[in-house]
C-alpha cells in the first residue's frame, strides 16, 4: 500500500498491539471486589506522565470526582486524549498537561477555553496533535478491534490531516483515497456511568458517546458509578451492559459524580457552578480560587458535595428532564 | 441601524438558517444558532426534519433547546440514542443530507478554520476549540451550510489553517484529496447575507441580502471578491410568528438571543 501522504504530527504512543494481547492475558477474569475510593484509584492507577482519556463531551456525564482528585494529588505531565471538555478545561487550567491528542477544547455557548489559550499558546503544552471527533474515536475503535488503524473518509485535503498523525493511502481493493486512523491505546481511561456493580459491570443510560470504544482501549480502566448495584441487577438486564467487568480496574461510587456537569435522566447541570468556573477561569487567581474551594481544601468527593450544598443537588436532581 | 428592528441579528441568523432546512431530511446539529434554527424548522415548515447530534442523538422533538450536543435533550423523545461512532458511519454511509457549522475564518471556496489563528500551528498566536465534529460533518454531509458573522477579519482570501474542507483549491479538489463525491458547502448564512457557491467555479457567490443591507455592505465587509450576479435576491425579515416561537418557546430563557 502506497502512502501518499504522511500528516506531520506525533503519534504520541505507536499502539503495540501484542504487547496489549499480552497486557489482556495477565488482567484477571476473576469476579473480584473493585470498589474503592477516588484517592485510592488515582493513586494505585493515574501516574505522572500517563496518557489519559476521558470520555463523553461538554458537560454532559463527565468523570469531575476522578479530575478534581487527580488536581488534588497533582498528577502532572499528563498525556491527554481528548472529547471531554470541562474536565479537560480544569486539568488544564491546572497546568497538568504535557501533550495533546485534540478534537474539540471549549465551552460551547460559554466560549473559548482560557485554559487551552495559556497552556497551548504559551508552549506548556508541548505538542499538540489535530484530530476531528470521528478521527480520535475510530482510534479507540482501531486499538478495540486490535488493528493498527482503521480507514476512513474523514479529515482529507485539510490541516487537520497535516497536523495528525494520521496517513492517506491509495486503497488496494477499490484504489480510492483513504485516510489511515492509528489506533490509540490509553494507559489509564476515566469514564463516568449511571451504574455498575462492584466488579466493574456498568450500564449507561441515553446515549453512549465512545464508552464503548475506549472502555475496550485502556490498560487501565476507572469507572466512577451514581449507583452501584447488586451484581444479580446486571444479570438481570445483560443488553444494558456496555462496559464488562474483566476491562475494569477500579470502581468508585460517586453520586453526583459528573457535577457540575449533568447526568441524564438524573440531575440537570448546574449552570451557577458552570458560570463560576468559567468566570474563575479567565484568571491565574479565579483558577487557584476555585481549585482552593472545590478541590484542595476539600479532602473528597462527599465533602465536595457538601460544598457544594445538598438543596442545589436536589435542586438539580429535581430538574432532569424525563423521557 | 439593527437595533431600531423589532429583532436582533441573532434572531435573524437564526430565522434564515431555519428556512434553509426543509422538512423530511436529516441534518447534523452543532451546539449553539443550528439548535435553535433546527427547532424553529421544526415548529414552522419542518414537522419532520430528523436532527442529529454527533454524540449519538437521532430524531430528537427539539421542545426545549438543548444546551450541549451531548445532552439529554438532543435525544428526547427520539428515535435513537447511540453513540459517536454510528452517527459519524451514518454520514459517512450517505445518510445525512445537510450539515451546520460555524468557524472564525473562511475563505472564498468555504474552507473553515476553528484551529488556530495566526501562521504557526504551534505554539499558535491564538488557539481556537479545534475541529471538534466539524471536520467530520464537511467531509460526510451532501450539503453543508456555514452560520458566520461575516466582517473582512472572519471572511478572508485564505484561512490561516483548514480546519474543514469547504471545496479546498476548487473544482475537482475534493474528490482529488479523496473525500465523498457531490459533497461540499451549499449556503452560508450571516447576519447580512445569504450566499452560495457558484456551481462551476465553486467560489463564493451572493444570493440575497437581509433586510436593510446592501450589496456594497456586503462587499465592504467581505475580505475578497464575491460573486455578484446580476440579480441578487432580498431575505424576508423574521416574521411575527417566527420571533413569537424563538422567544416563547424556544428560547425563553434568552439563552442565545
């Protein structure tokens, strides 16, 4: 196969497929207890360095108690792969990131992300590698597939492509252009779920975003659950599980674990919170403000809930929309 | 001179887009003036046009607007809730006729820039969100139409970095860098004018102007030659139901306008 042009962005971590057979073999099938606290997951699994990923986008189902823990041990020169957004904004805003594998960093009808502006304007993000939405989530779908890369019709022609690390080659069965995705393999993936089991079984409600894809894309895997349940209400509706325990390293029961973000069908986001921290934000001093208040003066994500009151919570939770 | 009119340049943009979506097709919606132009559609000339958001939405009932292409109302009373990955397969099997996006820049072939703005990539003078779907909804969507303010800093000779493929260097350019035939910008919407691509040179084209602008506002504000033919269209105002729908029922919370 041809390559007719090559995009001249890093690929950050050349996916090793065997070595990740290899790394699956040794992870235990066993059914055991796998609950445990964010302290204690971020620590036994996040480590200075990792090439992290969080899944679903803007405010909607995001893994803030597993973000604001990893501020809150200061986990630095972390690798990124982003969707996500408002935890992403946080990490950094925080300063904790090194390099970038971007889509999309921005607050949608709030704006730009100061966060992204200073870390990448300013050089502390040292590299920063293009994809579009479809591109980063066909990567996790090329490393759950267990091939190098999947080919796609996407990011062609454009800078987007010229800034990846993707390739277009000249296909050998039909002899049209495609673009070559690279599979992306995280180290540690963080995904926020309505509920799971001990063990790691989860179910989402409403859409799934790429729980799917990058739940089978991560060495390391911490889901942080708003219920955890009884392992016989997983066998009780299996079609509802997409994340299957043997993937899973750790589970932690966050209730309100996405907040300020929202939760479908369970709390509505908080847009007060939303506006503090954007506001906050704009300024190195709003930030370490709002991290002193939220994060670092608080020891955990119960205590953050107190911070953040109880009435708003159930004011929030009264607020979803139905079906 | 806008602010004498019963409306706002937000609520026109909104109202034109809206009218450019006719009933019966699917149409990919990103976060901010396509939601709520898709919800007007709906509720004016569109019962059913079938939205779709990229984080897995399809056929959602836009009763109230959503805030975010991940939440729950992108998908209330739908007809599907998946994921990333079939929405963006189901364009680019075919199946989703328009597109909405927006950018800081674009150029005269409708290439868009959401990335970076200045010379360099990296470390950028400015850093823009990034393609986010974008990149995606202009390679997949058969017509994809542009919501923009439109001032010679957004429309400009060049992008300083394509972001989304309008027709790229011209005629034949993207089926040459290998993105799906018939494919390509169809209009684009700004607070002066409605605009088009000429079918055989693919270069900008004026095809009417709003209410109380000119054809020389839209020149002076324009940071290259357009197309002018030789008859250029007028886009009615919004109507009294049109306005009466966006600020009672769409957007009562003043949410975007």
């Amino acid at each position: 196969m041809r390559v007719i042009e090559s995009g001249v962005g890093e690929l950050i971590q050349p996916p090793d497929l065997d070595g990740f057979r290899e790394w699956n073999r040794q992870k235990s099938r066993a059914l055991v207890d796998k609950l445990m606290t964010e302290q204690e997951a971020v620590s036994r699994f996040v480590y200075d360095g990792c090439y992290l990923g969080t899944e679903l986008y803007g405010t909607v189902r995001c893994p803030m108690s597993l973000v604001h823990e990893i501020i809150r041990q200061g986990k630095k020169d972390l690798r990124l792969a982003g969707q996500g957004v408002t935890e992403l904004d946080m990490l950094l805003a925080a300063g904790l990131v090194k390099t970038l594998d971007i889509t999309y960093i921005g607050l949608e009808v709030y704006g730009t992300s100061r966060g992204l502006r200073k870390a990448v304007e300013s050089g502390q993000v040292e590299k920063v590698v293009e994809w579009s939405n479809g591109g980063i989530t066909w990567r996790f779908k090329a490393a759950s597939m267990g091939v190098p890369f999947i080919p796609v019709r996407a990011m062609l022609g454009t800078d987007t492509f010229k800034y990846s690390a993707a390739k277009v080659v000249e296909c050998p069965f039909t002899g049209i252009k495609v673009c070559l995705i690279p599979a992306l393999i995280l180290d540690v993936g963080l995904i926020h779920v309505h509920r799971a089991d001990r063990y790691g079984n989860a179910q989402i409600e409403g859409i799934s975003g790429f729980a799917f894809e990058m739940s089978r894309a991560c060495k390391r895997l911490i889901i942080s659950a708003e219920e955890i349940v009884d392992t016989e209400e997983i066998r009780r509706y299996p079609d509802r599980t997409i994340i299957p325990y043997y993937l899973v390293d750790a589970v932690v029961h966050a209730p309100f674990g996405s907040h300020p973000g929202e939760m479908v069908y369970l709390y509505e986001r908080d847009e007060e919170q939303l506006r503090e921290w954007y506001e906050c934000s704009q300024t190195d001093e709003g930030i370490q403000a709002y991290l002193n208040k939220y994060v670092y003066s608080v020891p955990d994500h119960n205590a953050y809930l107190d911070v953040v009151g109880r009435e708003r919570l159930a004011a929030l939770k009264a607020a979803a929309e139905g079906r | 001179m806008m602010s004498e009119l019963p409306y706002n340049p937000t609520e026109l943009l909104i109202c034109i887009a809206a009218r450019q979506m006719p009933d019966g097709v699917t149409a990919f919606i990103g976060t901010g003036i396509p939601m709520l132009a898709a919800s007007l559609a709906q509720r004016m000339h569109a019962p059913n046009l079938v939205p779709v958001f990229e984080f897995g939405g399809t056929g959602a009932q836009l009763k109230k607007l959503p805030r975010a292409v991940g939440e729950s109302r992108t998908f209330y009373r739908g007809v599907c809730a998946s994921g990333i990955c079939d929405i963006m397969e189901t364009a680019a099997r075919g199946f989703v006729d328009y597109g909405f996006l927006g950018g800081a820049q674009i150029d005269p072939y409708g290439n868009l820039n959401s990335t970076v703005i200045g010379p360099q990539h990296h470390p950028p003078k400015v850093r823009l969100p990034g393609s986010g779907g974008a990149n995606d909804v202009g390679s997949f969507c058969w017509k994809t139409i542009i919501i923009m303010r439109q001032d010679t800093r957004r429309f400009v000779p060049r992008v300083d970095f394509v972001t989304t493929a309008g027709y790229l260097s011209g005629p034949g350019a993207r089926e040459e860098a290998g993105l799906p035939p018939g494919t390509g910008p169809y209009r684009v919407v700004t607070n002066l004018a409605l605009l088009g691509f000429d079918e055989e040179t693919k270069w900008m084209k004026l095809l009417a102007t709003n209410p109380g602008v000119t054809v020389d506002d839209v020149i002076a504000n324009t940071g290259f030659e357009l197309i002018i033919p030789a008859e250029v269209g007028q886009n009615e105002p919004p109507s009294a139901e049109e306005l009466r729908l966006l600020r009672e029922e769409i957007d009562p919370e003043r949410f975007y306008i």
